[in-house]
C-alpha cells in the first residue's frame, strides 16, 4: 500500500490501514519535511499561541509502532501504472499493489505581475511560520481575498494587534457557498475589530519591493502593506495523477468507492471529485478537513477491497474571533431559505429544495452555540428529509423531533 501525500487524508489513511488490520507494508511520502499535521490551526491558533504549534495527526512513535514507513521530503514525480511504480524526487522507486493520491490543493496564484517576497501565499506550516513573524502591532497587511482562510488570518492578525486591510473583487465577502445573511454577520465582526473590509475592489496593479506592497485598486486608491497574504482559493493538484493518464475533472476523477478509472489507484481528499449521493450523484471537490479525515479512512477500507460508497453529508467549519460558522450540506442546492434563530444571537438557515427536502443548513453564533442543531440538519439532509418549513422555523419545535418523524 502506497499513500502520495502526508496530510490529513493521507495520514488518516495509513492509520486506518492498520486499524483495519493490514498486515503488509505500508508506505507514506510526503514532500513536506513534517509528520502528517492539520492545517486548520494553521491560520488560527498557530498565528496566535505564544509558541508557533504543530499538530501532528500522528507521531514518529505511533508510525514506528505501526510499522508504517514515513518518507518526508521527497516529491512522488511519476506513476507507471503498468508496472506498478512510483518514482520518487530522490531518485528511488516504490512498487505498489494499492496506490492512494492522498495530494490535496496549493493556493490559486494571483495571476499578476509586481508580487515579490512580501506577497505571500497560506497552505503549510512553513507558510505559517513565514506569515506569523510579520503579525506584530507595528505592521500591516493586506489581505487578498475575502475567503474562510483570509479572514481567519485577518482575525488572527488582529489580535497580535497588526493593522489589516481585507480586499475582495467580489461585491461581499464569502461570496462561494455562505449566505448572504451569515456573510455579512461575520463582516461586521471584522469591521468592529477594525479590520478595514473593502468589497468588489478589483486591484489593478501590485508593486513589491521586498520590504513593503503597494496594492492599487480599481478606484486608484493605494493600500500600502508590510506584508500581503493571497488567499483567493485553491486548486486541487493533480498533475501527477493526469501525467500518469488518469481522468482529471475539477480534480481528480473518481467513483463513489474513491477509485479512478484504474482499480488499483484511488484519490481522496482535496484531491479529487467525486459523486455525492445524497445529491443524486453530483461530482464535487470538497475542501473540507472531515471530508479528508473520512475519505481517507475510506480509500483505505476500499483498498483492502471493501467497495463502500462515500455516503457523507459535506460539514465544514470556520472560527472567526468568538464567532463559529459551521454549514452542513451544499447551499447552493437551495432555493428557498428558513432560518431559525437560536440564543446569543445565534442563527441557522436551512436551505430547501424545490421539492422540500432539506439540502443545507448554515449556523452562525458564538462559541458551540450552532453545532448541536447543524449535527441534526445533517442527519436530516442525509436522510433526505422534507420537513415543514414552519417547523425548521419554530424554536418551539426542536429538531430532534423532525429526525424521529
Ligand atoms: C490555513 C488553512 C485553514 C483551514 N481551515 C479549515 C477549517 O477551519 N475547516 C475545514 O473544514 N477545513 C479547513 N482547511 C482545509 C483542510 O485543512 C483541508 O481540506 C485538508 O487539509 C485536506 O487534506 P488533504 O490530505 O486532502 O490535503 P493536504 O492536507 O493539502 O495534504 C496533501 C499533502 O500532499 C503533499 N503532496 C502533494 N503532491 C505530492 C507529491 N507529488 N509527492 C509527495 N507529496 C505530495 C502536499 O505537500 C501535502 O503535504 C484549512 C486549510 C488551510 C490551508
């Protein structure tokens, strides 16, 4: 068993492997000089905890006691699915019976000219480290986009006291896949943290002389930062499985057993598209951290011959300051929109479709305070329930109850 790509998904999947009781040998390469790590952290806690932290999804001892072989730091650079081999940066060769591409997403470039070294990109710990040593009261920065990742930097920056500036070309901020309503919640808490938020501003010019950016925007106002971190989405990395001959689309192409076109290569994670079937077999990409915690736990069942379909509800989160999003499902299914306000403020849109089934819910509040009625709406979605609006409605009526029926 061969996994390319030593993060979430991939590490999970070795781990499962095992836990599945695999007894043959197990290897795991990853171009990143760190054990398997989360990222989420890497724009909240690991900019703001007094030490820069690392969390490893497993560590050398559990890998060793495992007896799964870890190789760091070294590029798979091709794939002979003929004769079952991986070739390695270093030179090297792996044989395979079962090949996962485990090799997530890397950050759209901002296709401009002018970026220097104080334009600068989020995605690995390193990444992180490079970010945090300019977060300091005396400096600001920009940020380039207005995603989850951007503005959880932006509230990270905040509070190490830096000055931020959010830019974002499109009209408001979260544009893909957070409603309106829950947007502009979380832009409001931006602006009473004094971060300066400007919406549908294109930047007509960057200009980066290694010690500070001059970013022009389309009102030909200058943003003038120490620092500008790009995070305009993501792209899933997937030349070496399309090298190798294999279906790539918006990812690469795999069923609902997590397995290409070849049956003994399988994709999983931020990687690769794939058919989801409570939404009559849609083919998304899922940037998600459960989404690669389960599909790398699947992929592997599935290479130890299981063929199980990947059934999930998509579930993602965000921490900005005190506030929690968290949305289950794909808004973007929904035509019709209920919400249900909880306490705290806190509230949750439930997304239906024409046909009344519920689709999505997006929560926002402080703290846990929507996780509890998202995990219902999830088991709703995934049951493919049709409840009554007035009843999502209804603080009265709580949700567990709608399970039941
Ligand atoms: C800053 C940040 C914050 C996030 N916050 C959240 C959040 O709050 N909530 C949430 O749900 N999700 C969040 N995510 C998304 C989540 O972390 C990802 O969905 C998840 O990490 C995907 O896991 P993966 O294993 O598919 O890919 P990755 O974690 O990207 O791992 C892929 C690994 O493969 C390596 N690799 C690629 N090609 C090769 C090759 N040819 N040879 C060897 N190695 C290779 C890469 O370098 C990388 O180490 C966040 C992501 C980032 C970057």
């Amino acid at each position: 068993m061969v996994i390319i790509g030593a993060g979430e998904c991939g590490g999970r999947a070795v781990l499962t492997l095992r836990d599945l009781g695999h007894e043959g040998p197990v290897t795991l390469v990853g171009d990143e000089p760190h054990l398997p790590y989360e990222r989420p952290p890497l724009s909240k806690e690991a900019m703001t905890s007094e030490a820069p932290l690392i969390k490893a999804i497993a560590s050398d001892k559990l890998l060793a006691e495992r007896s799964i072989r870890h190789i760091h730091s070294v590029r798979a650079v091709a794939i002979d699915r003929a004769a079952h081999l991986v070739r390695l940066s270093d030179g090297s060769s792996l044989g395979y019976g079962k090949l996962l591409l485990a090799t997530g997403s890397v950050p759209r470039k901002l296709p401009m000219p002018g970026l220097g070294g104080r334009c600068v990109y989020l995605r690995t710990f390193n990444d992180a480290l490079a970010i945090r040593a300019h977060l300091k009261p005396e400096n600001r920065v920009a940020i380039i986009g207005g995603g989850f990742i951007g503005l959880e930097l932006a509230a990270s920056a905040r509070k190490l006291g830096a000055t931020v500036t959010v830019l974002e070309a499109q009209p408001r901020i979260l544009m893909r896949g957070v409603p309106a309503e829950v947007a502009e919640i979380i832009h409001k808490a931006h602006q009473a943290e004094g971060v300066k938020v400007l919406t549908g501003q294109g930047i007509t010019a960057i200009a980066d002389d290694g010690t500070q950016v001059r970013i022009t925007l389309a009102d030909r106002q200058d943003i003038v930062a120490d620092l500008a971190v790009i995070g305009i989405g993501a792209v899933p990395v997937t030349a070496l499985a399309a090298e190798a001959g294999l279906a790539i689309d918006n990812g690469i192409a795999v069923d609902e057993n997590l397995c290409t076109a070849d049956p003994d290569v399988f994709a999983a994670g931020d990687c690769c598209s794939f058919p989801l079937a409570v939404y009559g077999g849609r083919r998304v990409r899922l940037e998600a951290w459960r989404n690669a915690q389960e599909q790398g736990a699947l992929a592997a069942k599935n290479m130890l011959g299981a063929k199980e379909a990947h059934a999930a509800v998509p579930w993602f989160w965000s921490d900005q300051y005190g506030l929690t999003l968290q949305i289950a499902g794909l808004s973007d299914e929904g035509r019709s929109t209920v919400r249900r306000d909880l306490y705290d403020g806190a509230f949750i849109l439930f997304h239906l479709a024409e046909d009344g089934r519920l689709v999505a819910a997006s929560g926002i509040g402080p703290g846990n305070a929507v996780a509890r009625d998202i995990r219902l709406a999830e088991m709703l979605i995934a049951k493919r329930a049709t409840p009554a609006p007035e009843a999502l409605g209804s603080q009265s009526v709580k949700l567990k109850s709608l399970l039941a029926a």
